[in-house]
C-alpha cells in the first residue's frame, strides 16, 4: 500500500524532560523560525500547524516527580503526543512531530500504529540514532526516559508506556530498522541483540555503504505492513555537521549519507508519519543544526536535486 499524503500535521512536542542535558524543548520552534513551514510549502504540501503539546515548565513540577524522571508526567505528554497522531491519520494527514527528546516517539509511533491497527494493518519503522533507546529502568544507568522509547515499543519498561496503544507490543520488532547506533550501554547491548530488531551499526554501513543499508532497512520496515514511519534522533549525524544536540556521539552519518537515508526512504511512497527529535539550540553553532534538520525533513518528503 502507498500512501500520497499532500496534507502535512505539524504538532510540536517542545519537551526536554526525558533526558538530563536541557535545551532540546527549544527545538519545535527553532524549526519554525527556520522556515519548516515555507520550506515544506515549496514542495507541494500543504501545512497545517496544531502548535505544542503543553508541556509543564521544569521548574514548576513537583520534586517527587523529578525523583522518579518525570515518568508520570512524560506518560501524559505521551498520552497527548498520541492522541494527536491519531487524530492527524484519522484526517488524512501525514503527523510531523517535532521534538523535543526522543521519549516523545513512543507517543507518535504508538498513536499511528494504533490508527493502522483499527485498518487491520502493520506499522514499519525506520529508527536513526547514535544510541539504541532501548534501556529499560532495570538496564539504564542514568534512568533517563529519552533513552527507553524503543523498548518500551516493543513491550518491555514502563507500563504507562509499553500500554500506550493498549497493545503489545505496539510495534513488532521484526519491522523496525535501527540504523546509526554506535554508543549503547553494556546491560543495553544484550537487549538489543535479543530484540529481533535489525539493527546497522555504523561499522555496517561504512562496510556496506548507506545505499545498501537503506534498502535492506526498507525491506524490514516494509514487510507485512501498509507504511513506514521514520522516528529520526539528530544525534545520528556526526557533530561535525550537527553539533545542536544533548547527547553528541562522534564517528555519526555524514551531511549526504543522511540525506541519501532519508530520500530512498521517501521514494518509496511509503511514509506514513515522522518525528525529528533531539535538537538542542542551547548547543548549537549558528544554528545550522536547525537549518539541516528543516533539510532532512524535506528529504524526508521527498524532495529532488531535480
């Protein structure tokens, strides 16, 4: 099944709360002033904007919810997160979510997995980052909730969080492709060995080339469902080209390996929904981190040289 979406939900997730490093709530509203909307607008889409999730300021929430990293608030924002996902598939819309860190995915990817589910259809997902995420509270050595979403998806950790579809898992790990990852915790690595996710470490794609590796990812995210949804962790990059992240890892995918990623991804004519997440401005240079996510996000919609 193809999906020809002209209708583009932007719903921003300005939220820092599941990691330890703050800025990255920052991040929707970067994309704005970096011109996401005009940029998207020029390629054919067109944009409708439901503004940011309401996140609590930090400083506000209750100090025994900071002891527990947040986990109840950032299940509600999930909540949220979800909820406006599938409101944007049930109109037709492709949901763009901005982050924000990366716990804000298991709200997005849960709430159009759950839409498709209603269609008695599979969700594929192509996952980009330096780290795996898929800690669980017993594994984490920081108990930072930005580094659980994938495992949660998958059903292990939190159960205001492997629950958020009201299915387990919400996405099957035999169609999910995690590529990039090069900086995984030592309890995190049997899990992500024993998940029956595919996983391309980045020794595999300089090995292989990222051509290769894509499409392999695609085949995986592809098999047995309707869409693909990419959840993209800026922190994919090499810092060289983006250094506005809370969590830089060098050794990243180059300026035109993530572009490439993303436009095969987008030649498919198979996205369903996406989420950009981890740009942190407080650690940004000149914001071109900003700029080439807005970038990526054009690839990622299928934008051509020609």
């Amino acid at each position: 099944m193809t999906h020809i979406v002209r209708d583009i939900e932007v719903i921003g997730v300005p939220m820092d709360l599941g990691a330890n490093i703050r800025g990255a709530n920052m991040g929707p509203s970067a994309l704005r002033i970096a011109g996401l909307h005009q940029k998207i607008g020029v390629l054919g889409y067109n944009v409708v904007d439901r503004g940011d999730v309401l996140i609590p300021v930090r400083e506000t929430i209750a100090p025994e919810h900071a002891a527990s990293h947040y986990l109840p608030v950032i299940a509600d924002i999930c909540e949220q997160v979800y909820e406006k996902t599938f409101e944007a598939m049930e109109h037709g819309r492709l949901p763009l979510c901005l982050g924000g860190d990366h716990s804000i995915a298991m709200g997005s990817i849960s709430g159009v997995s759950s839409y498709l589910k209603t269609l008695d259809q599979q969700l594929g997902l192509i996952w980009f980052d330096a780290h795996a995420d898929i800690n669980t509270p017993e594994t984490s050595p920081s108990g930072n909730i930005h580094g659980m979403p994938l495992a949660a998806l998958i059903g292990h950790g939190h159960s205001q969080f492997t629950g958020l579809s009201g299915r387990f898992p919400t996405i099957s790990p035999k169609h999910i492709a995690l590529v990039g990852i090069r900086s995984i915790d030592a309890n995190e690595r049997k899990l992500c060995k024993e998940s029956g996710i595919r996983y391309f470490t980045m020794r595999e794609i300089d090995e292989r080339g990222m051509q290769s590796v894509m499409e392999e990812a695609i085949r995986v995210a592809s098999a047995g469902t309707s869409g693909i949804h990419i959840s993209f962790d800026l922190d994919a990059i090499d810092p060289l080209y983006a250094p506005g992240v809370s969590t830089p890892v060098t050794g990243g995918l180059s300026y035109r390996e993530s572009h490439l990623a993303l436009e095969t991804i987008a030649d498919t004519k198979k996205v369903t929904s996406m989420d950009f997440v981890e740009l942190n401005p407080m650690t940004d240079n000149k914001h071109i981190s900003g700029e080439l996510m807005v970038e990526l996000i054009q690839s990622a919609l299928g934008k051509a040289i020609i």
